[in-house]
C-alpha cells in the first residue's frame, strides 16, 4: 500500500498520494479550487494564477495546479486574500479581451464567463483594451478569434502533448503574446490536421467549431453520446443536436477508453453527411429493364423484393443468391443480415468488404 | 485475419490500445496510423515523446509516423515476408529470442527457423533495398524490449502475400514472447467502424457468429433450433470476391447489398460492374444513391448511424454504443428493420421490436459477447471474450494460452508480388486512403471543411521520377494499367519512394481501382491493392 499523506483543506482533514497537487487532492475531497490553464494529462503551467490558495508558512499565494502536497500541510482556499486574488486576474483577463457575450459562440459555456459570475464582478476595474487580433476564418472547420484568448495555453498542450500534433505554440512573447500555428499562419495554410482538440480545449470563444457558429445555444442544444462511424478506432464522441440537427461534434474526456475525448478530423468535422439533400428518401425500383429508377412505396418495393428472390431460389437453388452485408453496420444488423441469409433464404453466400 | 487466426486461433486484435501508450517498443507496420487510424496515431506518439517507448517503422511510404520513429525500415513495396524473416534471422543468430517462451507455448519452430536461417541480412538487403545494419538494429530493439507490441494494417494485408505477411508478424511476436503479456502482441487495425463487429456477427461464408464453424454439423443443429428452422445449409459460402465472379459467370443471380459500394472499393471495377449488370435481381440497401446502387434494379433508403440504435465492436473487440439523435429523412428505415421486413415476406417471420430485442438473441448465440448487456455498455464499452455478466471483459487474449493452444510458427518463404513492373509499366502504384476522406467517399466527400481541406484525388510521385517524366507539382497525370487508365493531378512529393506512385481510392472521378490487380490472396481473399504496375506519363 502506498503511504498516504495528511493534510489540511479549509479546516478539513483530508489525504492524498505523494507527488499529487493540491488542486488535485481538493477536487477528489470535492472542495472546489477555480481553474483557468490547467488541463488533465497535459503539462501543469500554473500560468493563469486563478487557482491561488493560501498555505500556511508560505510566504506568497501559490498556484494550486503546481504545488505538490507535503504532510501536515494546511491550506485556505476562501480566505478574502485569496478571493482578492483570484478576482483581480479574472478582471484583467475580462479587460484585455474583446469579451462580448452577446455575439460569442461559447455564451452559456464558457469558463471564463463562469467565473466572473462566480466571483460577481459587475465590470472590470481596468480599461477593456482587446488586442484587436484580425479572425481567421480561414477554413470552414475551425475559426479564431484571438481577441477572446486568455493565453492559457491550453490549446497548445492539447496539440502538442494529445494530438501530438505539433502544430501550435505561443508565436510572440510578452504582452503581445499570441497562440497558433509557426509563423502566425491561418490554419488553413498550416500543417493543422483539423483534429479540433485544440477547439475542445479552449475554455473560451477563442477557438470554436466553425459548424457550431449560429447552430444553437448551448442550453437549446441535447448531447448525445455515440460511436463514431469511420474507423475502427471506435471513438466516443457527443453529437450535438438542436432542432433534429447535428450542428456540432464533441470530444468528452470524461468518456473514457479508447479516445479519451480526442477525435480526428473525420469524426469530428465528417457529419455532414447526414442531413445531406441527397440522402435517400424513398425506395426506389425499376419497372422494366433498362429503365430509369422510379420512386415506389415500401410495401410495393419489398413485395418485389421478396418475390423476385423467391423465384430466384426457386428456379435456381438459395445458392443462386447471395449477400453482402456491411461493416459500416451495427452488428444487430450484421447479426440479422447473416441470419437473414442463412435461415430466411439458405445459403452461406454472405460476407462483407472487410477484405477491400 | 485468416494468418492470425491460424497462428493464435483467434483473427483479432490481441491487446487494448491504451496499452501502447506505456508499452517498451512499437513496431509499426503497414499501417499509416496518424491517417487511417488518428486516434490511436496519437496514442504511438504520446508513447514516444512522453513515455520513452522505443518505434519502429517498416513502410514504403515516408508517412507521418516515421518523423517519430527511432528506426525506419523503408522496404520495397511487397517484400514485408523478407524484412520480417530478416528481423528474426538476426534475432536467432545474436541469440535475443524468448526461447522459454518458444518452447513453453509454441510449436513447429523447427521448421520455421530453417526457413528463417536463410534470410541473412545481406540476403534481405538485396531483396527488400533495406540496409543491413538498419534491419540489426530494429531487430535488437524489438527483440530487447521488455515488452512490444506490432501494429499493422491493410499495409501488409492487401497483398497476394497478406496471410503470409500476417503470419510472419505472428512469428515475429511469438519469438520475443510477446504475446499474452500487456503492452505486447498483433494488433490488426481495422479499417472500418464495425468489421470487426461484421466478423463477429457471422457475416462470413464460413461461419456463424463468434467464428462457429457453418460446415459442424454440431454447430448446425445448435444454430437449427436456436432460428427455428429445418436445415442450415452445411457447404461454405462464397467470398466477395468470389461472389462477384460467379455473378459474372452467371450463376449468382440475385444479390441483396447493404451499405456497401464495391463499384469503388473492388480491384478491377470495370470487372466489378459487369458483373452487377449480369445479375438478374440487384438490391441495394443505402443512405446513398451511390454508384453501386445506381445498377439496382430495387433501391432501400436506409438510415444512418445517427438515427438507430445498436452497437459496434471497435478494433480492439470493445462493444460500444451507437444512439439515435436525430429522426431519419423521408422514410428511410434503420438497416435491421428492412431485413426483417424482407425475412418476413419471405416466409420466415422475423419480428422484433428494437435492436435490442436482437442484442439478447445475440447474446444467447454468441458466447463471447453472453456477459455484454446493453445496460453494462451504458457508460463505457466491454471488450470481448466476455462470456457471463460478471465478467469484466478481457483487455489482452492469449494470457496463459492460445486460442487455439500453442501458438503455430510458420515457414514462410518470401514469395514477389503477382505484378511486378516491365517495360511497358516500369512502375510500382500502391493505393490507400488519406486522413480527410473515407473508403469509397460518400460520406466524407460531401463534407464541407474535409473537402475544402482534400478536394481531389492527387497521385504521390518522387521528386526524381517526376523530373525523370518531365512532371511538375499540380500537372495532371496519366496513370494506366493492363486494366485501365485513370487522370489526375500529380502531388511531387518524398513521401513516395522512387519508382512507385501512392494515389487513394475515395475519388470516384479518379477511380484508381480501375487500375488495381485483382489477384487474390489465396487464403486470405484480399487483393493485392498495395502492388501493381503502372506507367505515369504527363497527360
Ligand atoms: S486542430 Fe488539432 S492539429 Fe490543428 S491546431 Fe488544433 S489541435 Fe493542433
Ligand atoms: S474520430 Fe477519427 S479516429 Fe476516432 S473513430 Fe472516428 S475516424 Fe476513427
């Protein structure tokens, strides 16, 4: 058994492992520490300063996601010297950013709006000045609006320690700090893959999914958790849908294996698809030989079916049929397809592209 | 699947993929991961940038994975059997073999290793182009990790070698004792969402579900009773290839597809579309009126995978959920629906009422999947073998045993690709897919931001050979085959190797398959879409 080590939260008696944080052993005692840059599985940076907590003996505040644990330690989380901290980085990150709710994409999901109504900031005590950053709208997959970044770098570590992309990082330092692509390139004219891991990460508007823009409202939009259709990787991804549409795809971290929230380009920007004027609507059957396909019920269509394989077997033996079932279908339908063939007509002639 | 499951006794993916993140080595072959699979691309490049796992890859190709990999074996297209029977000739010869384990749980290494003994590394240089002291040191970095693991892909299936080249990676594996541990093993990647599912389900000629053998008579009678018919015909089926042909010759004459389009995806399609016009009854069940389904004489709209109910099996034997979202166009119907439908015309009523009213009957046929219910998948997927609701799924196969219980070597000799280049067709064409499209393209072509990211299909072609040719980057390009010919833009680029051309399979405008050899894999019955001889000309 490992050693667990004693501390101190908010007057609460609580353990953690060697080698943890303090943001990570409160989260899993369920006292809440906000947080703006850190990001599970990924490079702690203690960059933005907004999970500041109090720890006694410490001279300064000290970053929550970076400081390790040590026995007998004790910590504040909700001290007013805390409090005031975490309000002032909160202002200034609301002050330096075009931060306008109205028109945002990520209006009712965003981390940063969260927390200024957290911290029930009426309007920041510094000037607003945005950087006034040009969008890239460059692509229709993924769009950039720089004026809303908060510079928590999380989107690089996304790229760079869960892609392992390696496409994104800071392009200018200081003040003018700014993320994207080698030589502040649009993403279109970069060796973006269009994964969207990066989108996923962002806990602001500054980088959305450009299909999601005017698609619905977070709170209008139902989530639904499926597998995705195109490779055999099986990602768990979320269809966001609002009124019978999907208008966006998610990755969710929280699902677990195999993906662990990532997706690709394909999972992530290939749905279209689906709502696609030329999907078919009705059946469709050829009245004659070397005429056209014409429309026809499904009652007219499967009778035609049925009878036609039927005469077929008839006249030729079930082995005179065959079938070709499919990999891109569920397995209750590879399952029914098979037995369909076997039981219904009576032969073995099924197998699928599996080999192509 | 048919070499694998020879040696192990079981064709599937034996380890999970998170186990790659932490495994020792990755040896890659075959398989153009950060494409074809970019998930699990990513998880081989985490392990290698953050987790000090060791990367090997055999390829062609200069594909992404090589900027990550410690060694890159570039093999002549169509000689993986050599490489690999090089790798483990030096692993024989420096003695870094697992010989407790060769003994311990595998048989006829014998006459394996007189096969292997010949393959010198010198030997396999001349045959595969790869430097001798490169296949060493990928040799001694497989052979010492603690633990490593071998992906491969349609790389090294999709030849008239495949089951050959897979049971070579078997050898390999079982050499180094690698199989049965975590972090170990084969691991096939699959291509599509479901063919492992597919494969599971008994959509096969040979067998029903969860690989019971059609020809058992056993087998028969448990299935007779269990679908509550008579007889169960005892004779295995054709394969798709085979169906194709014989629809051809005229003795296939009605053929039901769902979601499939072989017009695409088959070698040869002009071969291909002969014989869908020689049937005399073609259905075709799809959410697209696609090229196949426009030679129907019956077309089925069905339903997409965001608007049922069920569940695929993923590349690595875990069963997931797929959920309804949103309604289906028109009066299009899910998949299961429409075949029960038919059945039921047909005199053999089959009435369920959801999918998972299917998922239990399933349960009950299919031993590997008996534990798995919908209401355990819920949260998160089970990996099969799962045979009862306890069971918690199985993460790697083969632990104490093999399937089929030793592990089988095999004595494979290398053996050329069926069309090798001449005069008249002095180049190598090798095709696959790229990472913003999908298989035949219906789906992912019709994508607004893939397409504006990958518009039209572009053939891969060495700086060298392109100036050779008198071909600029972005000059359109004739590429013919003894089948046929097709037109596209050339991409000059030194991801191809000299002599060979790579183009993909999702542009219909530019079917390559026009151009692909038919020639089958004689017991895997897989083209060999990776090697055929073409000549490129400026058009
Ligand atoms: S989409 Fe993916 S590859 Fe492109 S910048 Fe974002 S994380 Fe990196
Ligand atoms: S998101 Fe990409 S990697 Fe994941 S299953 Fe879909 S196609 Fe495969």
């Amino acid at each position: 058994m490992e050693k667990k080590i004693p501390l101190t939260i908010d007057g609460r008696a609580v353990q953690g492992r060697a080698g943890q944080t303090i943001l990570e052993v409160a989260r899993h005692s369920g006292i809440f520490i906000p947080t703006l840059c850190y990001m599970d599985r990924t490079t702690k940076v203690g960059a933005c300063r907004v999970c500041v907590v109090e720890v006694e003996g410490a001279r300064t505040l000290v970053a929550s996601c970076c400081m390790p644990i040590s026995p007998g330690m004790v910590v504040r989380t909700d001290t007013p010297k805390v409090q005031a901290a975490q309000r002032m980085v909160v202002e200034l990150l609301w002050s330096s950013g075009d931060h306008n709710c109205l028109t945002c994409e990520r209006n009712g999901s965003c981390e940063l709006q969260d927390l200024v109504y957290r911290f029930q900031i009426e309007k920041p005590r510094f000037e607003i000045t945005p950087p006034g950053h040009a969008k890239d709208l460059s692509n229709s997959m993924i769009q950039r609006d720089l004026n809303k970044c908060v510079l928590c770098g999380r989107c690089i570590r996304a790229c760079n320690e869960i892609q392992v992309n390696e496409v994104l990082d800071f392009t200018r330092r200081g003040s003018r700090a700014k993320v994207g692509p080698a030589f502040e390139t649009d993403y279109i004219d970069s060796d973006c893959f269009f994964c969207g891991e990066c989108a996923d990460a962002c806990p602001v508007g500054a980088i959305t999914l450009r299909p999601a823009r005017f698609g619905g409202r977070p709170w209008e939009t139902k989530k639904v958790r499926t597998t995705c259709t195109y490779c055999g990787v099986g990602c768990q991804m979320e269809l966001n849908v609002h009124e019978d549409r999907i208008v966006s795809v998610t990755g969710n971290s929280a699902f677990g294996e195999p993906n662990l929230g990532s997706l690709c380009a394909k999972g992530r920007f290939g749905m279209d698809f689906v709502h696609h004027p030329d999907r078919l609507k009705k059946p469709l059957i050829r009245r004659e030989k070397g005429g056209d396909l014409e429309e026809a019920s499904w009652e007219e269509a499967l009778d035609l079916v049925a009878s036609r394989f039927k005469e077929i077997r008839e006249k030729s033996g079930p082995d005179a049929l065959a079938g070709l079932s499919s990999a891109r279908c569920t397995n209750e339908e590879n399952y029914l397809f098979q037995k369909f063939m076997r039981a219904g007509i009576g032969t073995n002639n099924v197998d699928h592209c599996a080999r192509l | 699947m048919a070499g694998l499951a020879a040696a192990f006794g079981s064709g599937a993916m034996t380890n999970s993929i998170a186990e790659l993140e932490y495994t020792d080595c990755i040896l890659a072959t075959g398989t153009n991961t950060t494409e074809n699979h970019p998930v699990i691309g990513a998880v081989v490049k985490r392990a290698v940038r953050q987790h000090n796992t060791k990367l090997v890859v055999i390829d062609p190709r200069e594909i992404t994975l090589t900027k990550y990999a410690d060694i890159w074996l570039r093999q002549k297209p169509g000689t993986d059997v050599a490489v690999l029977n090089g790798l483990m000739n030096v692993i024989l010869a420096e003695n870094l073999s697992d010989k407790a384990f060769v003994e311990g749980r595998t048989e006829n290494f014998e006459a394996f290793r007189q096969v292997v003994e010949k393959y010198t590394p010198e030997f396999v240089e001349k045959i595969s182009g790869v430097p001798a002291e490169d296949l060493k040191r990928a040799a001694r970095m497989y052979a010492r990790a603690k633990r490593a693991s071998i992906l491969y892909s349609m790389g090294i299936t999709q030849h008239t070698t495949g089951t050959d080249n897979v049971k070579s990676v078997a050898n390999l594996s079982m050499l180094c004792g690698n199989v049965g541990i975590e972090g170990g093993g084969v691991n096939p990647l699959r291509g599509q969402n479901n063919v492992q599912g597919a494969c599971d389900m008994g959509a096969l000629p040979n067998v029903f579900p969860a690989y019971q053998q059609v020809a058992a008579p056993e087998v028969r009678a448990f299935f007779e009773k269990a679908w509550g018919v008579q007889t169960l015909p005892g004779k295995p089926g054709l394969t798709i290839m085979e169906i194709m042909n014989a629809a051809h010759h005229g003795d296939i004459k009605g053929l039901y597809i769902m979601g499939e389009n072989p017009m695409i995806s088959d070698p040869d399609l002009s071969h291909a579309e002969e014989s869908l016009k020689k049937l005399d009854f073609l259905v075709v069940q799809d959410i697209f009126l696609t090229e196949t389904a426009r030679l129907a004489d019956v077309v089925l709209p069905s339903a997409s995978f965001a608007e049922k109910e069920g569940t695929f099996t993923n590349t690595e034997r875990r069963v997931q959920r797929v959920r309804k979202a949103v309604g289906s166009p028109g009066e299009a119907l899910p998949d299961w629906e429409i075949i029960a439908r038919i059945a039921t015309r047909m005199g053999y009523p089959m009435a369920y009422g959801n999918a998972r009213e299917i998922w239990e009957e399933i349960r009950k046929v299919t031993p590997s999947y008996a534990g798995i219910s919908y209401k355990r998948i819920e949260r998160e997927g089970l990996q099969w073998p799962c045979p009862n609701t306890e069971h918690p799924g199985t993460r790697f196969l083969h632990k104490e045993r093999f399937t089929r219980g030793r592990g089988l070597f095999s004595a494979i000799e290398y053996l050329p690709p069926a069309e090798l280049p001449d005069e008249a067709y002095p180049m190598i064409l090798s095709t696959g897919r790229v990472l913003y499209h999908y298989h035949t393209g219906t789906m992912t072509r019709v994508s607004k931001g893939l397409s504006e990211r990958y518009s039209e299909s572009l053939v891969e072609i060495n700086p060298e050979d392109a100036s050779r040719l008198g071909i600029d980057d972005g000059r359109t390009v004739r590429l013919t085959s003894r089948r046929g010919s097709v037109r596209a833009k050339a991409k000059v680029t030194g991801r191809s190797p000299v002599g060979t051309v790579f183009m993909n399979f999702h542009f219909r405008e530019a079917a390559v398959n026009l151009l692909t050899n038919p020639a089958l894999d004689p017991i895997g019955k897989i083209p060999e879409y990776k090697v055929c001889a073409v000549r490129v000309e400026a058009a």
